[in-house]
C-alpha cells in the first residue's frame, strides 16, 4: 500500500510517498480501506520531530481516519462488522495510508446524515472536544464556556457540541470572517483576538461573572488571559501549546477563584480508555449529529501524494475547520 512517510524531521517537504507491507489486523482489529485521512496539528509536530509516535504504532502520521471495512483480525464478529461497512475511527498515528488497521473500540459508524469522506474530520475533533469539554471541564447545560480557537479542526466542534447541550458559549477567532462562521457554528458571542481585548470582552458578555469553562489550545501564552476569564469555581483545561508549554500562573488569583486548571491529551491514552471516549461520543455526539446540530466542517480535501501541500496549508493559519487526505 501507498502511505506518507517523514523522511528526516523537518519542513513539508520532508513528506513522500512510499510502498509499505499491507498491515495484517491483530486480536480485537479491524482493516479498513481509507476514504480519507484528517490533518491534524499535531501531525505537522510529528513531522518536524516533535511529536513521536506511540509504541506499536506505525511510524508515519495521521490520527484518524475514515473508510470500509475490509477485514477482521481474530475475535472479530463478521456479523457486527461485515465488509464494506462504512465507518470513521480514531487512531494512535498511521492513518496517512490506503489501508490500517485499528482496534473496534476506537471504530464509530459513519453518522446518518454525513458523507464518508467529510465523516474523517470527526473522530479526533469529537473526542478531543467531548472529553475535554464533558471529562475534564465539567460543562453542564447552562454554564458558560469560552472555546479559545473556536475556528481550529477542535475548536469547531467544541463549539457545536457545547451549543447542542445547552451551554452559552463564547469563543474566540482571529478576523471578521472567520468570527462570522463561527456564529454560524452557534457560538453566542465570538471575540476578535486580533481586534480586540479577549478578558474585557469575556467580562462585558458576562456581566463581570467570567466563564465556567475554559477550552484553550494556546497553553502558556494563555494563561493570564484564560484565568481572568474563568468565573468564581472555573475550569481552565488546556488542551494544546501553541504559544509555549511552559508559563506563570498566578496561585493568587487561582485560590481567590478557587479555579482548577488541568489538561489532557488524547493520543497516549491506552486502547481502553479511547474507546471509552469513542463509546460516549457514539452515545452522546452522534445523536447530534445525525439530527444537524453537529457538523463536520470541511475546509478542503487533498490527494493523500499532495500532504505536503496539506500541511503548509494548516501551517498558513488559513484553515477554518479540518483538511482531509484522499488516498
Ligand atoms: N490534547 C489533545 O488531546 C489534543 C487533541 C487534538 C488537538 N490538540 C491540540 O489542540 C490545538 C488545536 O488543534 P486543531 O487541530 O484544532 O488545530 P487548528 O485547526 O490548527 O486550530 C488552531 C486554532 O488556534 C487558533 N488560534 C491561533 N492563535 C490564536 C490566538 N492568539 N488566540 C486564539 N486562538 C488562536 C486559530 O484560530 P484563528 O486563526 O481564527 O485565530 C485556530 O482556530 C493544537 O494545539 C493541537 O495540537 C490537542
């Protein structure tokens, strides 16, 4: 099969094209053919060497994924997971590829309602929004949260799903346009981090409250401004460093608030806790949807040989949504 290998850590151009061994599905796995294979940041942190793979994954990137199902490893049932079945799944890394295989607790049907190829931009961004906004924040119906980033691949469907359950949700976009489409996504207020003070206008929306939950990718270089936002008993969970990983926080205002900052990452969980995730977004997210209020958004779709192009793509700060990768 045809996969995206990196050749030595580096710039796009270090993404080719090569031949590797069809994958033979292990106890417990799935093979399935890809229709197409989401770009996610942390794909371009692996291929400039920053990011390695997990153990027993395949070398070469990619986090999720959609296609048919087009074989079984042992202790598969056929019946439950018959060939040709369309599905999305989320994986350890591997996923630029025309074939991989994947464990069936990390394996969701392709929803009612959305197309094989845009049902790739799911399965990372939902988890990643579900477990974050639901396991680690707490969000409850009514709350408040801030998506700091609400146009990324995540920050997308974070600000769905948190609409669809009934929170008020505030987010934050860089540029007039990019604002309008996430108000277009259900965010009640969006916030012009280029043109505007992110904590002040966080007050204004609030009455001077602050948010119940912050959902950050901007790590250290957020700090400051996500802990004046947080309401009295706030959340801070950070999922991403894209300004620094390393900051100062100050435990004053924490305690004043008695705030909770935590974080996670998704990727070096172990097959039995992604597909508990898996299992709640299939119970909880899928519903919505299948019924509109949760939609992939697609901002382009590549031939799997032009990933390099993918890359530079996400890289340009032009993307509002998800890239995905045709084999
Ligand atoms: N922890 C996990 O399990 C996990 C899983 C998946 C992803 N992630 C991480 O989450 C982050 C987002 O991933 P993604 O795939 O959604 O990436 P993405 O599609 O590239 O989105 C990045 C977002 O950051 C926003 N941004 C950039 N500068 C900003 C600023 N100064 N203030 C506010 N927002 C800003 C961008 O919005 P504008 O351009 O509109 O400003 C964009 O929406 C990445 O760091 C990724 O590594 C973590």
């Amino acid at each position: 099969m045809r996969v995206i290998e990196v050749e030595q850590p580096g710039g796009p151009e270090q993404l080719s094209v090569v031949e590797r061994p069809d994958p033979v599905p292990a106890g417990g796995e799935l093979l399935i053919r890809v229709a197409a294979a989401g770009v996610n940041r942390a794909d371009l942190l692996q291929r400039e060497g920053h990011y390695p793979p997990p153990p027993g994954v395949p070398a070469w990137p990619g986090l999720e994924v959609s296609g048919t199902v087009v074989g079984r490893g042992p202790e598969v049932d056929a019946a439950t997971w018959p060939d040709g079945l369309p599905v999305a799944a989320l994986l350890g890394g591997g996923g630029y590829a025309e074939l991989v295989t994947v464990p069936v607790g990390q394996v969701l049907p392709v929803p009612d309602g959305v197309d094989l190829i845009a049902a790739a931009g799911l399965p990372e961004a939902a988890c990643t929004a579900w477990t974050n906004l639901i396991d680690s924040g707490g969000l409850a119906a009514g709350e408040t949260l801030l998506v700091q980033g609400g146009s990324g691949g995540v920050g997308s469907l974070a600000v769905q799903i948190a609409a669809a359950l009934g929170a008020r949700v505030l987010t934050t976009a860089g540029g007039p346009e990019r604002a309008a489409r996430c108000r277009e996504l259900g965010a009640d207020v969006v916030i012009d981090h280029r043109m505007q003070d992110v904590t002040a206008a966080v007050h204004e929306a609030t009455d001077g409250r602050g948010v119940d939950v912050v959902l950050d990718v901007l790590g250290a270089g957020g700090l400051e401004t996500n802990l004046a936002a947080l309401a009295t008993g706030g959340r801070l969970v950070v999922i991403g460093t894209q300004r620094g990983a390393r900051g100062t926080l100050d435990l004053g205002l924490l305690m004043a608030k008695r705030a909770y900052v935590t974080g996670s990452t998704l990727r070096s969980r172990t097959v039995a806790e992604k597909s508990r995730v898996v299992a709640q977004v299939a119970h909880r997210v899928w519903p919505m949807v299948a019924d509109g209020r949760v939609r992939p958004v697609v901002h382009a779709t590549l031939p799997l040989d032009r990933a390099d192009e993918a890359h530079r793509l996400l890289d340009s700060g032009e993307v509002f949504g998800k890239v995905l990768l045709l084999p």
